[in-house]
C-alpha cells in the first residue's frame, strides 16, 4: 500500500462510516433500548496471531442496543500480574447480515499509582488505536463470512513513529458436527503491519463451540481453538467458557 494510496483508503473508509450512521440514524425513529453484559474466561487473551497475555483472563463487556446500533465496552484482565492489560470501546450498527464497527482500542498499565493518559489522543503518543471494522456473513445465503479491518489513528505505528494503517481479513466458514459449531478461518496482512513484518497469513484455524453442561439447569457456552501463525511459526490452543 502506497504512502498516497494509506490516506486516501482511510478518508474513504471515514466517509462510508458516517454514510452509515446517517442512514440509520434517519431510520431509528423507535424502540426500546436493551443492555447486554456478560463476560469470558480465557486461558490466554489470542487475537489475530498474537499472544497478548501469559496467564488466563477475564473479558467483561457491557453493551447498550438500540434497533441497529450498538453501545459497547469490552475488557480484557490477566489473572497474573502482567503489564498488559486493555479495555475497548465500540460503536456499530447492523443490517441484515452486514456489520459496521468504529473500535477504540486501549491498552493500560493495570496499577493504581500510575496514570492511564486515557485523554491522551495526541497522534504522536496516544495508546488508543482506532479501527474500522467491516463483517459481512452468511454470504450470499452461504455458510462463508469475512470480517475486514483497517487501523486508522493512533498506536499503530512503526519504529520510525509512522501509522502502518494495518490492515486484516479474515474469510470463515462455519459447519455442524454433532453438537459442535465449528468454524474454519484464514486471517491475513496484505502489507508490512503491526501483524507481520511483510504480507502475511497471521491467523489460521479452527474453533469448535458447544454447550458445556454442569447440570440439568446450568450450562455455558464453551469454545476450543487451535490456531497457528504461519509467518511467525507460532501454534495456540485456546479454551474460553462464556458466562
């Protein structure tokens, strides 16, 4: 991706971003709002290829929905203690089989004495990252899905302090056995990013998903993935109970 070309992709994505929101503002007229939380634990915080915690974890999130547009913030604390620790916010909206994300990445140092700079949204030194956000599923009334997503401010930068305005795509595609939903994907890097030193796969795998039961009147829903990252030669196993 060209240094003219980064710019103008961004200015783009923005300007389909707020063509979205003012259509379905235009159209919310109506409806009772709904508040979702709920929360998982993990053995390992894995995104996309990456390792970003050495001990289990528990992801809160709280969410407000109205209609087609959602409210939410999602957290993710290790169980040890560890330097990394992270807390997101998001708004998107939804029709049909089609999702819009704006995503407010933010990565904190987990300790009372020390400022998080939550205000901080200079450029230059922010630790917020924003991200855009497509998904787009049962394609075509098929069982394939992909979710898109371009970084577009903040700390996504390379040693020289420059946005690499990283890019990921993640085609999927999900099946039945037995009582397992299971889902294939293949995520990639089309450029040098925060993912991968060049253009890359980073995320590739399988996850099964199944109703764990404790009894007859409690049961939770339980997720198994095995995923390598090709360009880094990395393999993960990662188990998540939701509640």
């Amino acid at each position: 991706m060209s240094k003219i070309f980064k710019p103008i992709h961004c200015a783009v994505s923005i300007a389909m971003l707020l063509l979205q929101l003012n259509h379905v503002c235009a159209q919310e007229k109506s409806g009772k709002a709904e508040v979702y939380l709920g929360g998982d634990l993990t053995t390992r915080f894995y995104w996309r290829g990456m390792l970003l915690s050495a001990s289990p974890a528990f992801q809160p999130y709280l969410e407000l929905n109205k209609g087609m547009v959602t409210l939410g913030a999602w957290g993710s604390y290790s169980f040890a203690k560890e330097p990394y620790q992270e807390i997101d916010v998001y708004l998107s909206i939804e029709h049909d089989n089609k999702r819009l994300t704006i995503y407010d990445y933010f990565s904190s140092i987990d300790s009372l004495d020390v400022s998080h700079q939550y205000f901080d949204w200079s450029n230059t030194t922010t630790t917020h990252a924003v991200e855009l956000i497509a998904e787009w599923w049962d394609i075509m009334e098929s069982s394939f899905s992909l979710e898109a997503g371009v970084f577009i401010y903040g700390d996504d930068k390379d040693e020289s302090n420059r946005s690499y305005y990283s890019a990921y795509f993640e085609p999927q595609y999900r099946f039945l056995i037995q009582d397992n939903q299971m889902k294939v994907f293949a995520g990639f890097t089309p450029v040098e990013s925060l993912y991968a030193t060049k253009a890359a796969f980073v995320n590739v795998g399988v996850t099964a998903e199944r109703q764990l039961r404790i009894n007859e009147h409690i049961e939770f829903p339980f997720t198994l993935m095995f995923a390598v990252n090709p360009h880094a030669e990395s393999v993960f196993m990662v188990a998540t109970v939701s509640l």
